[in-house]
C-alpha cells in the first residue's frame, strides 16, 4: 500500500500531532512574604518558611533583611518583628534580592545551591553546575 503525499501534507500532519504545550513549569518560585504592620512595628509571620524554601538558615535571611532595613528586629514566637513600617511590595523586592545575590547560581540561574564559608570569604557552591561565585559574608 503506498501513499502519495507530499512534503507539505506530511508536515501538516506531522504538527497536528504534535501535543500543544499547556504551561511552563518552573521547579522553584520565590515564595511570597507574609506581613502587616502593626503601629510602627512590621510583623512577618513567614520568615521560616522562607528560609526553608531557600535551604537557607534563617538567621542568615534575617540578618540580610536587617541590613537591608537598616533596622533592628526580633523574633517573637515565630513571627519576625522589625522596627518601622514597611510595605509588603518592599519587603518582597529584598526576598528577590536575597534569592538573586545568596541562592540562584550566578552562572546557570538554578536554586540548587549551598553557601560554603571559608576563612575570610564565603561562597555560593552550584550543586546543578558547579560553579562558585564569591558572595559578600553577613557577619
């Protein structure tokens, strides 16, 4: 049995077949900051999940906020209190900041990274690609 088909037919059959991609699937999302403010106090409730999503300490996320803030803060229980009012719009454009400088590789853009501190430097290790970059140390 032979078919007579031409190139251009083919093709044409040969993209109907072809599944229609329905979404992009992104293996991590930066997770979104939980807070409020409570008179001149700004209370963020998820500072740990973050950490964790980050495999981060998070005494190293907090000490960057801090920074960042220029302010002081607190935990109490296991919510994070900074002193000031702060916007979540703000707070969640330091998240990004802190995923981009201390967590997505410099070099290829994936999460799977770890910090490695040694004597005077502290660096960003890749595990998906090897790099090491160097990151400046929260002391």
């Amino acid at each position: 049995m032979a078919f007579n088909y031409t190139y251009e037919q083919m093709l044409d059959r040969a993209y109907k077949q072809i599944p229609v991609a329905t979404k992009e699937e992104v293996r991590f999302e930066i997770p979104q900051i939980k807070a409020v403010q409570s008179g001149n106090k700004t209370v963020v409730a998820n500072l740990p999940q973050m950490a964790s999503a980050f495999r981060r300490l998070v005494e190293h996320l907090l000490k960057f906020m801090l920074r960042e803030l220029a302010t002081t803060g607190e935990q109490k229980g296991g919510e994070y209190v900074f002193v000031g009012k702060f916007r979540p719009e703000y707070l969640q454009d330091k998240i990004n900041k802190y995923a981009k400088e201390f967590v997505l590789c410099h070099q290829c853009g994936k999460p799977d990274t770890h910090l490695l501190k040694e004597t005077a430097a502290t660096f960003l290790i890749c595990e998906a690609c090897g790099a090491r970059d160097s990151v400046r140390t929260l002391k």
